[in-house]
C-alpha cells in the first residue's frame, strides 16, 4: 500500500528546503512526491504556505511550442508544413499560454492571484512575491538568459534553487552561466520565436543555450565537490537544493576549462551535436 503525505508534511519538508532564503527557484515533478492527499492543488497550497507572505518564489514557464517549427525535434514538423504552422501558431498571452513539459506544480501555480509572467514568448518565467515584479521585467527577448534576464537578477540575490524529483537537468539557471560563459556554440544554436508589433508578426532569433539541457547533470559531481548541495527529502521525493551563485560559477568554470563539458551525449540530438561541430571548428583553428 502507498504511503499517503499529508499536505502539512509536505509544507513542513518544503519549509526546511527554503530554509531562510527570502528568493526561491523552484523546479519540481509533483509525481516524484508520492500520493499526497488533496493532489497538485494541496501541494501548491503547501508550497505558499512554506513560502509565506515575506518571500519570493520563481519557476520556469516555458513554451517551446511557440519557437519555429523548422527547429522542432519533439515531435520534428515535416518540412512541408513549416509554412501553415508559422501561420497559425497562437500569440503568446502570459495570462492564459501553458507552459511546455514544465510541469503540473507550474502550471497550476500560474493560476494563483498575484502571479507575475514575463512577455518572452518562448522563455517566460512567473513569480510571486514582494519582488516578483522586480524579478520578471525585463526580460530581453533575443537574450533571454543574459545578464539583463530574470536569471541574473536571481544571481544578484543568490536565490536558493530547489530541485524536487528532478536532477540539474532541468535546473535551468545553468542556461544563464552557460551565457556569461560565452561557448561558441552559442550564435549557431539561436533559435527563433515571434512576437507581434502594430499587429504584425514579427520572428526574431534568440541565443539562450545549446537548445538542450539533458547535459547539465555533469554539473552535479563538482558542485558537490565544492559541498555546495544540501540533499533532502520532500514527501517520497529526494530534494537537491544549492544556491544559485554556485550553479552559475561551476557552470562558467565548466565551460572555460572544456566548451563541450555540458552538451549531452546523445548522438541523436540535433542540438548538441550542432554545438559540437561549432565547437570543434573553432578549436580547427575557427576563432579569429
């Protein structure tokens, strides 16, 4: 028989997990938790609840299903219909667009009151809290993960990540160090997205990263080298939290020392195998 979590257990574990950090990144798999009585919703009410009236709370919202259909991989999008696809591709709307393979917490959180959502039509973050409005704007639409985004405003606060059921796979601030560090795989791996002006649809080209982030678990052995994680426990689920200046740093470190330290090793992904070329150019004698 499953265990059953109370929604007060999972608030109490979620208290220690954010300890006296007044900024919090939060990735999670709700599914990771186990049975909790009450279901997503209780466990949103425990996430609040742990995060008080004095904090603040940020996570991704994603949506991938708005970039252009001719850089899809999951599903690819035939050729032939890139055309009708750009055509009829939904405007972003941060008060209504769902987020992509985000997650049930995140999406369910975006439906709380005083939820902020940036505008990036590919890349939005949400937040609540005192500072959520500080955290979310600007965020530059060609350089969402730069040094004028949600995430570097994260960095300036040392804002501790909370990964629950999931790995660094999915901690995306490694995105942000993977732009401070400047690989060259960066302007190879742009991607596009549109956003309306004058009613018109406009598609701009955006660097964030290698597109893909199935890499990012090497980030793990040297920050815990550096004893930068804390493990624990969130209901069934382990929990990792670090903070968010650590993360950004190894990640620099990482890539200054080998370019292709964070890339993936799936032959088949088409991203990292892109980034991997543009690197191994480079290194040919490539950089000018």
């Amino acid at each position: 028989m499953p265990e059953i979590h109370l929604p007060s257990e999972i608030r109490r574990d979620l208290a220690r997990a954010f300890g006296d950090a007044q900024t919090i990144v939060l990735h999670s798999a709700p599914r990771a938790l186990g049975y909790v009585a009450g279901g997503v919703d209780a466990v949103v009410d425990a996430v609040l609840a742990a995060l008080g009236p004095e904090r603040t709370l940020l996570w991704p919202t994603f949506t991938a299903q708005l970039t252009d259909p001719s850089q899809w991989a999951h599903p690819p999008a035939p050729r032939e219909r890139w055309s009708a696809i750009r055509d009829e591709l939904p405007d972003f709307d941060p008060a209504r667009t769902t987020p992509r393979k985000m997650g049930r917490l995140a999406e369910q959180l975006l439906h709380r009151p005083s939820v902020v959502r940036s505008a990036h039509p590919a890349e939005s973050v949400a937040a609540i809290g005192p500072r959520a409005e500080w955290l979310v704007r600007p965020h530059p639409l060609d350089d969402p993960m730069g040094p004028r985004s949600p995430w570097a405003r994260l960095v300036e606060l040392d804002a501790r990540v909370v990964l629950i059921g999931v790995g660094f796979e999915r901690c995306s601030i490694v995105h942000h160090g993977e732009r401070l560090a400047d690989p060259p795989y960066l302007p190879v791996c742009a991607y596009a997205t549109f956003v309306r002006i004058d009613g018109e649809r406009r598609w701009i080209e955006v660097e964030s990263g290698a597109g893909c982030s199935e890499g990012f678990g090497a980030i793990e052995g040297p920050l815990r080298a550096a004893s930068a994680i804390e493990d624990l426990r969130i209901g069934a689920a382990a929990a990792r939290v670090v903070s968010a200046r650590a993360v950004v740093r190894v990640a620099q470190e990482m890539l200054a020392d080998d370019a292709m330290s964070l890339l993936c090793s799936d032959e088949a992904c088409a991203s990292c195998k892109l980034a991997k070329a543009a690197v191994l150019g480079r290194g040919a004698g490539g950089q000018a």
